[in-house]
C-alpha cells in the first residue's frame, strides 16, 4: 500500500536527546489502524519511506490520534530537515 502525505515537522523532548516525527493525518491513520496486520509493539507499522533524495525502512507508531514517523538524524542532515519544514512523505506499507 503507497501512501502520500504532507506534515510539518515536530520536535519531541521527553528524553535527554530530541526526537523529530512527521506525523499522518488523523483519518489516514484511522483508516491504517482498520487494516488487518500482523501485531507488533506500541501498534506500529513497518514502513519504506521516501523524503527527497533519500529512502530508508523504519516503522510508524500511533500515538495520540495519529501515527508518528520517526525522523532520524542521518535522514534530517541528508535532507537539511529542520524542526517546522514541510515535508511531502512518501510511505510504502509493509505489514500488510
């Protein structure tokens, strides 16, 4: 399953280190939620993602009325990503 979306960047610092998440659309996530996959921790979901230039498999967490993607350091310097930046997500699903 492909998925497009845009989301606005977040910064999150519950831990000594923030963390930065592109966060999908509540109703996407609901209807992400619906779909029959195997069960993993925390409800998440293995994905494949594409921002710009650059192409990495993670997984996606609900949390709070929508999934979460994780942003990692490595991908945000890649892609001069910055707390606030739109960014247009492209997310292959691979759970299902």
């Amino acid at each position: 399953m492909q998925i497009e979306f845009d989301s606005p960047v977040t910064r999150w610092e519950k831990r000594v280190e923030a963390w930065y998440f592109a966060t999908l659309p509540e109703e996407l996530s609901r209807e992400l939620r619906e779909l029959p996959a195997p069960p993993r921790g925390f409800g998440s979901l293995r994905v494949q993602v594409r921002i710009g230039t650059s192409t990495w498999r993670t997984s996606i967490f609900f949390s709070e009325g929508a999934f979460v993607l994780p942003l990692k350091k490595a991908i945000r310097d890649a892609q001069q990503i910055e707390e606030g930046d739109t960014l247009m997500v492209h997310l292959d699903i691979i759970d299902l």
